[in-house]
C-alpha cells in the first residue's frame, strides 16, 4: 500500500529543526515542573510531575505557577525575575505551537516550506485562522535557540533563584534545591 508523503520527507533538515525545537521544549516543561514542584514544597519531583501533568494545557500551568509567586511570595529580584520567565514561556510556546501543530507544503521557493498553522489566532473575531506563511530553516533555528537559551535560564533559575524566593508569613518556603 502506497503511503503518504509530506514535505518534510523531502526537507530533512526541516525536521531536524522541529525535533530540536521539540526536545529543548522538553526541557522547559521539565523545568516548570520543577519549579512548581519547589513552589509548593513537594520535594519528591514524581509527585510534583504528576501534578504539572495533570493540567492540560501549558497555558493554565503556567498560570498556576504565576498565581503562586504572585500570592503567596513577597516582591524580591526573584520574584520579577520567575514572572519575566514566565512570560517568556508564552510568548515561546506560541511560537512553538504555529510550528509544531502545523501543517507544512511545497512553498514556491524551493529552499522554504509553507506552514499552516493549525492554532487559532489570538483574537478570533477578527482573524478566523492565522495566515499561510513561507518559513525558511534558519526562521526555525532562530526559534530553537531563543528555546535553548530560555531552559537554560529555568535550569539556573530552578536551583539558584528558587530557594531565594521568600514566602509570607504562614506560607512554607521552597525546599532547598536538590
């Protein structure tokens, strides 16, 4: 039986950017787990996972995260330096998701590939789907690199920024980094 083929049967080096893309983002949300995990001072990281896992979408675990720092940690360089990275988290994984939940095609220069992503636009009303886009693999590399150097500040943040943080009164304090 015949199968089906897509484009990036064609562009290898298209999917090794999107696999890259791929485990540097496991990294982040690697990361976030443990963040929250410390957050809320569950030390055995299973459980903190099973937690983090347990809310679908990226977009609510990364609210939950802020909702904590926000509530219950008092204003310290940590504190801006967590809701900054958070914001980060966002503004990345939507980048993320317009190239992972996509669908890509011949574009009409041999060296791109068309994208159409499969994510709603942010404001609907306006826009019912987000613009086909012509991508070339150095704009996927370029989204790779800014995921790469965001785990590598939530790896630091995670065992050096954490046990920083300073909770309010009646609040347990993150456990110490492991």
């Amino acid at each position: 039986m015949p199968k089906t083929q897509v484009a990036m049967d064609f562009h290898h080096e298209f999917s090794v950017e999107l696999g890259r893309l791929v485990a540097h983002w496991a990294v982040v949300e690697s990361c976030l787990s443990n963040i929250l995990s410390m957050l809320i001072g569950i030390q055995d990281q299973v459980k903190g996972k099973f937690i983090f896992m347990t809310f679908i979408s990226l977009k609510s675990k990364l609210e939950l995260i802020e909702r904590l720092t926000e509530t219950f940690f008092v204003e310290s360089p940590e504190k801006t330096r967590l809701v900054a990275l958070l914001k980060e988290c966002i503004r990345l994984n939507n980048l993320r998701n317009d190239n992972v939940h996509a669908q890509w095609g011949p574009s009409t220069n041999k060296d791109n590939l068309s994208r159409w992503p499969s994510s709603l636009p942010n404001n609907f009303k306006r826009q019912i789907f987000k613009e086909v886009s012509e991508v070339a693999v150095q704009d996927i590399r370029n989204v790779v690199e800014q995921i790469a150097e965001l785990s590598s500040r939530l790896v630091e943040f995670q065992f050096d920024d954490v046990p920083k943080l300073q909770t309010y009164e009646g609040w347990p304090k993150p456990p110490q980094s492991r």
